[in-house]
C-alpha cells in the first residue's frame, strides 16, 4: 500500500540561507529512507586535505531521491568581482573570481513545490592563458558551489556530515517530524542504492606552460590514429619517479595530477613522510599544488 507524509515544519539554516515550505506536499517512505541514511564513502573526495562533494554527484543524487524533473535551480545572481592579469614575458594569463547567489527548488512528483533554499559562495579560476576559461570556470566554480551549499539542507546525503570533521557517519539520524517507529520506516526495504565506483572530479583545461603553436612533430593524430595506438600503460613506481622530478614546479604537478586521474593511479595508496604515513596520491598532490602556490604568492608580495 502506497503511503506519503506531510514535509517537516519550515527550519532555518546558519547563514544567510531562505527556506519556505508547503506543509501540504508529499515525502514517500523510500524518500525518507534514503535523506535519513549516511552519504556513501565513495562519493565524498579529499581535496587540499578536505572532504568535499563534486557537483556533478550532487545532481545525480537529487536526481535520485527526488526524480528527473524532482529539483530546479535558479541563478539569482552571477556577478564578476575580480579579473586580473599577469605577464610572464609575452603571454598573459588570467586569474578571474565570481560570485553567485542560487536558488535550489525541491518538488513532488506532481511537480509542486515542496521546499527552496537560497545560498552563495564565489568561485575562482587561477593563472589561465586563456580569458575565457579563465571565465568558464571562475563561473562554473561559483555557482557549483552555491548549489552545494542549498543542497547541504537536505541532510547527511548531500555532505552535511562532512562539515563534522570530515565525518561520512550521519548527523542527522533522526527526525521529531518522522520518528523511525513511524510507518515509512517499518514498510519492506526497497532493493539496496547502486554501488558506485568512487567519484571523480570533472575535467578542466589546465594552466600550460606553453602557449607556442605545436611544430609538425608535435601536431595531434588524426583522430583514426589515435584510436590505433593505446597510450602505454604507467606503473605506480614509475609514475612516482615522474612526481619526484617536478616536485618544486607548480605547472609540473599539476600536470601529474591531471595525469594520475586519467591513468587511474591517482586513488593508489603511497607512503610519505618519515613514519610513510599511508595517503592517496591525488591528495598528495593537491596538498603539494596547495604549498606550491602559497609559496608563489609569498614570493610575489616578498617583491
């Protein structure tokens, strides 16, 4: 027997976040199952020592839990606050900051409105040779990130519990507006969520070292060709080494990052540190991009 339940009493999150909400409108049980549950370790990432959700995996989940068409996002806001340029010899590159203000809409599967919580963050894209990139991504970044931040009212699914430390064990666990000995929960359990493979970030144009036009030799195959020659394989051993060379160049690991991701090296465990302290190889070189680019930044105001 179907059943549905009135959504919970209007809250207000910390911040500068507006919330409304129809006490009319439905939840279904598998609904209130999967909010009330803990976030799945494979889709939360470290970066620059930090749990984080990539947005992409935001989506999929409301998605989910709500349905194709379950959610809506508006842009309130999307407002260029800084574009700056820097000369290394005769090439620019570009460091561009937004800031974006987004609404995220829940409804039911009537499409009514159920809930929407407003929120902001600014996003940056940094040292890009090209302007629009540089622009591309600085926006992207922001409203991504505004999205995260409404999505994050929705509970433990959507990295609330990652604000505790980086914990992936629910924090909200239970709800006065649905107790568990409650008929949504005593209902037969519905096939388990799929298993998914760790998530992995979106690809972006990286900062290059070198913006000359390619000579002949260095001119891409044609796209048969490259379909015919399968890149080589890179061992873990040897790709460390590649690590150890361009350890102090900042363009030379984020290069190796990029290239780890494509390889799929960059979940492999490494050893670092005097007491090889097991870590993951992508936020090895995350924290590594993060020293070398405070290090820059000293420099340039040290001049």
């Amino acid at each position: 027997m179907a059943h549905a339940i009135e959504a919970p009493a209007s809250t207000t999150a910390e911040g500068p976040t507006s919330h409304t909400q129809n006490q009319t409108l439905r939840l279904s049980a598998y609904q209130l199952r999967m909010l009330h549950g803990a976030i799945t370790p494979n889709r939360v990432r470290m970066l620059r020592g930090m749990a984080h959700l990539e947005a992409w995996d935001v989506r999929r989940q409301l998605i989910r839990i709500f349905g194709f068409g379950g959610y809506s996002t508006e842009t309130l806001s999307l407002d260029l606050t800084s574009e700056r340029e820097t000369k290394q010899g005769e090439r620019s590159r570009w460091t561009v900051v937004y800031r974006a203000q987004v609404r995220l809409t829940i409804l039911d599967t009537a499409g009514r409105e159920i809930t929407h919580w407003d929120d902001a963050a600014a996003g940056d894209s940094v040292n890009q040779p090209s302007l629009g990139d540089a622009h591309d991504m600085a926006m992207k970044t922001a409203l991504s990130q505004a999205l995260k931040r409404c999505a994050t009212n929705l509970g433990d699914q959507f990295g609330l519990s990652l604000y505790n430390n980086g914990s992936k064990d629910a924090v909200v666990k239970y709800s006065a507006a649905h107790p568990p000995e409650e008929w949504w929960k005593q209902d037969a359990p519905q096939p388990p969520e799929p298993d998914d493979p760790p998530v992995q970030p979106e690809p972006q144009p990286a900062a290059t070292t070198e913006d000359a036009e390619p000579t002949r030799a260095q001119q891409p195959a044609p796209q048969h060709a490259r379909r015919a020659e399968a890149p080589p394989k890179v061992t873990l051993a040897e790709f460390k080494d590649k690590v150890t060379r361009v350890w102090n160049n900042l363009d030379g690991t984020r290069q190796n990052l990029l290239e780890a991701e494509k390889a799929g090296l960059a979940d492999e465990v490494v050893p670092v540190g005097d007491e090889g302290t097991p870590t993951r190889l992508r936020e090895l070189l995350e924290n590594r991009i993060a020293e070398l680019e405070a290090e820059k930044r000293g420099q340039r105001s040290a001049a």
